[in-house]
C-alpha cells in the first residue's frame, strides 16, 4: 500500500519537480504498483484528469488485510 502512495506522490511531484519517467526508481515503482492499478482503471474510468483507482486500490487492500487478519488469526 505504501507504494501506491509514494507513486502518487510521485505522480503530483513529477509536474512540479519534471522528475524523469526512465529514471530506474520511478520506473520500478511504476513497475510493482501497475499490476495492481491496471485492473482497477480498466474498470473505472478517470474522472477528468484525476485517476481515483489508487485510492480505490488502497481501499481494497485495506479491506483484504483485514479480512485476512480476522479470519486468519
């Protein structure tokens, strides 16, 4: 979950800050968050040019860890 945060941090410093999308960082992290990013933005469309599915995908992780942990522990 916390990738997911610091790729939108990321996402809203690379316009103020012109941080490289090659840079091999930003590209690992794009990297390990799309997987989970993909499936939700295929589904739900963009609202202008905000992209809600990191906070959609942050809301379902957070809901699966708490199920896991309830029912696993």
């Amino acid at each position: 979950m916390g990738a997911i945060l610091l790729r939108v941090i990321l996402s809203w410093a690379a316009l103020a800050f012109s941080i490289d999308p090659r840079n091999p960082l930003v590209a690992a992290l794009y990297e390990i968050t799309e997987p989970i990013l993909a499936p939700i933005r295929s589904i739900m469309p963009r609202i202008g040019m905000i992209d809600l599915s990191p906070f959609v995908a942050m809301i379902l992780l957070e809901f699966i860890a708490r199920a896991a942990e309830q029912y696993l522990v």
